[in-house]
C-alpha cells in the first residue's frame, strides 16, 4: 500500500539522517514508548545548543533502532550523528511533502520527555489516519547562557471545560460567572468538530451575555476549516456584543476527520491558506469591500480598531517565525510546561518578531492542562484517555507524563512559565465541576 511505501521511505530517511528516529507501530505502542524512554534514559551528551536560535553543533549518539509491533529494542549498530534538537526539527519541518499531506507519518511536537537526563527524549507524535508516533532523542538544551527575559506580569485564564461531557447550561452558566468574578485574565474556548464539545462560537456568544470584564479568547478557531469571511464577521459580532473583548487564536489544527465533516480541504496548503484567510479577514475588519461591486463591506465592522488581537497556534519553528508576518503573539500548548521547551518557542517568537521588523514584541500565550482536588490523578487520566483516543495506546505514554496535578504541581508550572516570559498563561481544567474554579481561584489568586 501506498501509505506503507512511505512509511518504509521516511524510516530510511531517517536511518541515514542525522539525527535518532523510531516510529513504533500501532500494535503495543505503550511497549514501544517505554522502552524508548528507558533507552533515552541511560544515554549521555554534552549539551548542543547554548540557547534558543542558536546553531547546532554535531554530537555522537547511539542510535536506538526501530521499534515494531512487539519487538524487543533495536541492538544499537554503529555510532550515528545529530544535529541537535532544533537543526532536527527544522529538518522535519522542511519535509513538508511527508508532513503536511495528513497522512500517518505526519508528526507534530507535544512535549520532551526524560527532561533531567542529559539527553532530551523529544515525542512527535503522529496526526495521520493510522497514528504512528515517532521519537527523536537529542541533547538536552544548556540552561547557561540565556539570553536575559524581560519579566512582565503574567495573566492566567481559564478554558472552559467543553471538552468534558455533561456541560449543560446551568454549568456553563456558573463557570463563566465564577471565572469573570475570580482572578482570571480570560475565558477561553477550544474547538473540535467530531466531539462531544459545544460550538466554539455559540458558546462563546453566551460566555459574552454571562460575563462583563473577562477576555474571550478563540482557542484555537481552526481557520482553514471555515469561510473565513463569515469567521470575520461572526467573530466582528460577538466583538460588538461583548463589548470589544474578543481575542482570536487560529491555527491550522490536527484532526483531519474534523476537515472531513466540514467539506474542508485537508492538504500541505493548510498553513499558506491560513495565512490569506487571516488578511482577508482583516480587510472584512477594515471596512474593505471584498466582493467585487457589492454595495456595502461585509458589517458590522468590530468594536476594537482595525479587529481582535490575532494570535498563532503554532508550534514547529518555522511555522512560529512564519507567524511574525501575520499575528500578533503566540496562543500555544504546552503538556508540561517546561522550561526548556517554553525558552525554545518563546525565542524563537521573539527573534522573528524583532528581524520582521515589527514594532512591538509578541504576545506571548501558552496553556496546559490541569487537574486538582482529591481525586485529580484519575481526573486527569480520565480526561486525556477521551480527549486523546486518536493517539490510541499511545496516549497512555504521554498521560504519564503531565505533572500539572494537584495544587504544588500547577503552581510551579505557572511559575515556570512567568520565568520564561509568558503574558499569559491559560489552564485548562479536566473537570465540569465548577467548584474546581474556586479551587484555582484560590491556587493562582
């Protein structure tokens, strides 16, 4: 099969690649990643990279092998080269006639694993129809030196649980009114099609109607899904009846059967399609004709000059410096939020921004999801188990993995990433109950 070929093309890529890949197979995934993480475990590299953005420098690494469907872990052959993680990231990236045609071996980064070990274990994790996940091991980034962050209060929002069954109006209703009457910076609301979660924009119009001070944060509006002229002037709407407190985050998304129950066009144009959407929509918001010999523009025109903050869901490095033509900052996820990984993101924002010329700096967003209370831990395995069922066995791997659980966890991750330089912070609870908004109103407060 065609989809098999290119899997076998892509592993020997890598294999002769300069950098470690193994791509476990759908059966025994979990197996798969465990030996992975242990292998990463025991390797030892100086560090490569001395900050975020700058080049890498070549390292040897023992190359871990291919791991199939219950198989014992690769002998490790001959030694092998890397270029790091940023230089094998970029190298995935550039491999956009693999990665952007929605098929298995599509790979999209979600977190580094093993971050106390002198190697960086760094999951990608497959987006495909049959979800193969792949895993690149390269050396940790050096703490030292760090270009110096400029320190700026941080905002923490919450996302309303829509992802969570049984969010009916009465719980909707009391998660908007405890959150605009608590400490948070903004309500925000993700969406998915093929889900058991509210529209993204009729739930945020009733957010608008329950609330008075609270930002109302799209995230993230997957744009290449939609017209993006009537997005402009939904979105221009819901800026009117708010009162001019709508934040745009756009992104290109991740689940091709949501496309699919769409009639959208799932390609390798997604991003370039992203990015014309979002200036037609700002010439909507602009008060531009863009229909040829209509007899008015397309109304009514946003509360807020010129239209809402736009900001990209973009994770790959180049899809972050790309961003600095089009948005305004950053609206990212984080599994961990680990330092590391936010430095990473973040210089790479700020160096795009700063060589585009852009007169102020990027805002700075990113999330996690978070769990408190006395039985947080199946909380959250709970919540991740539904929320990441794509991923299959897979999942159960990264599900591990979150730290933000329980009230000590969640507070150093929002600490990590006040320290990275983050504007804003946005958490996103694994819970309908709306007593777990006292419970972070309390932790962040």
């Amino acid at each position: 099969m065609r989809g098999e070929a290119e899997v076998a093309r892509h592993r020997e890529h890598h294999a002769a690649a300069d950098h470690v890949a193994v791509q476990p197979r759908d059966r025994d995934r979990l197996e798969a990643l465990d030996r992975l993480q242990r292998a990463a475990a025991e390797l030892r590299h100086p560090p490569a990279l001395a900050r975020p953005g700058a080049r890498a420098a070549r390292q040897p690494c023992r190359r871990i092998g291919t791991v199939g469907a219950g198989a014992e872990r690769a002998p490790a052959p001959a030694q092998h080269h890397h270029l790091g993680l940023e230089a094998a990231l970029e190298r995935l990236e550039r491999r956009d006639d693999l990665f952007e045609r929605g098929r298995p071996e599509r790979v999209q980064l979600l977190r580094a694993v093993q971050p106390d070990a002198g190697d960086r274990a760094v999951v990608l994790q497959g987006q495909g129809l049959v979800g193969h996940a792949a895993f690149y091991v390269a050396p940790r980034l050096a703490r030292e030196p760090r270009d110096p962050v400029e320190r700026r209060a941080m905002e923490i929002g919450l996302n309303l649980p829509v992802m969570v069954p049984g969010l009916d109006r009465g719980r909707l209703e009391a998660w908007c009114r405890s959150i605009d009457e608590g400490p948070f910076s903004t309500l925000a609301v993700g969406e998915r099609i093929n889900f058991p979660n509210p529209e993204l924009t009729v739930t945020l119009g009733a957010a608008a109607a329950w609330t008075r001070r609270v930002r109302l944060l799209y995230n993230v509006l997957v744009l290449p899904m939609h017209p993006e002229v009537l997005a402009a002037k939904q979105i221009a709407t819901l800026d009117v009846v708010s009162g001019g407190r709508v934040v745009v985050g756009v992104g290109v998304g991740g689940r091709e059967e949501d496309y699919a129950a769409l009639g959208a066009q799932w390609d390798r144009t997604r991003p370039r399609r992203l990015e014309r959407q979002v200036a037609r929509m700002r010439r909507v918001w602009a008060g531009e004709t863009v229909v040829p010999g209509a007899l008015r523009p397309v109304e009514p025109a946003p509360l807020q000059p010129g239209g809402p903050t736009i900001l990209a869901g973009s994770i790959f490095p180049p899809a972050i410096a790309r961003a600095a033509r089009w948005a305004d900052g950053l609206c990212g996820f984080s599994f961990t939020l680990a330092r590391e990984e936010l430095d990473y993101a973040f210089g790479i924002a700020r160096d795009a921004w700063r060589d585009a010329g852009r007169p102020a700096p990027p805002r700075l967003v990113t999330g996690t999801f978070v769990a408190l209370g006395p039985d947080a831990r199946a909380q959250m395995d709970a919540y991740l188990r539904r929320y990441l069922d794509f991923m299959g066995r897979a999942a159960e791997g990264l599900i591990r993995l979150v730290p933000t659980i329980g009230a000590g966890a969640v507070r150093d991750a929002v600490a990590r990433a006040r320290d990275a330089g983050a504007d804003e912070v946005i958490l996103a609870p694994t819970t309908a109950d709306p007593d777990e908004v006292a419970r972070l109103a309390d932790l962040v407060g």
